[in-house]
C-alpha cells in the first residue's frame, strides 16, 4: 500500500501558476472552462471576455499557457472562483478550483456578476482535465 501512495505521489508535480486575471466580471455569461495554447486563441478568448475594449495581457505562448475558469452569470455578488492549484498527474494536467458561494441569507449586492480566474501556467501538450470544489463564503 505504502508503495502505491509513493509512486502516486512522486508522478504528481505541482506546477507553478500566474494570475493573469481574475475578478467578478466577465462577458462569458456561460460556465466554461479553458485551455489556451496559441495567441489566436488568446485573443479571440479576451476580446469575448474582456469589456471595454481592456487590454490583453502579454502571454508568451512558447513557453506557457493560459487555463481559466468562468462561472457564467450569476444574480447576485458573493460568489467567485480561483484557481488553487494545477498539477502534473501521470499523463495529464489537473487543474483545482473552488467556487465561493455566498451564505443562505447573506446580505449580497443585487447585481448581476460572471466571476473568473485566468492564470499562467507552463506549457503541457498532453489533455488537461479540470476539478471542481465547492466553498463557502468566509
């Protein structure tokens, strides 16, 4: 058993992450996840995104990549999600979150908010898969 957790472990290497930008809101109304390899992608991601013609932030794409997640439209503030970690396992990248949700009868503004995080990571050509974590409002 032992054995198993160490082999486990010594495939897994935590890779290290670079907020690009993150806030509570987006033009992406819809959840999504991403992975972003090419400049093209980058761009077309942003302009889709990004509000008032915002500048896009520099991404070196030979040397990392952009992965993010968008929650889609919410009805109220309170909520948010980040990027916690992002790991090497065996053959694939996994990506954690956690989404933040405001408390039952939380007193929250009443506004309309599609929270993100867009972060840097190196480059990896193998499949990235995303997970998932639910926290509360602190």
């Amino acid at each position: 058993m032992l054995a198993v957790v160490l082999a486990t472990w010594m495939l897994q290497t935590t890779m290290p992450i670079t907020t690009i930008a993150a806030g509570g809101v987006s033009n992406i109304m819809e959840a999504r996840e991403v992975v972003v390899k090419t400049a093209a992608d980058w761009e077309t991601l942003w302009r889709e995104h990004s509000f008032d013609n915002v500048a896009r932030p520099p991404v070196d794409f030979a040397k990392v990549m952009v992965v993010g997640v968008f929650l889609g439209s919410r009805n109220t503030g309170g909520y948010g999600v980040t990027i916690v970690s992002v790991e090497q396992a065996q053959d694939a990248l996994v990506v954690r979150y956690t989404e933040k949700r405001p408390d039952r009868g939380a007193m929250v503004a009443q506004v309309i908010t599609a929270p993100f995080h867009l972060v840097s990571v190196p480059r990896f050509e193998g499949p990235v898969r995303f997970e998932r974590a639910t926290a509360k409002q602190e």
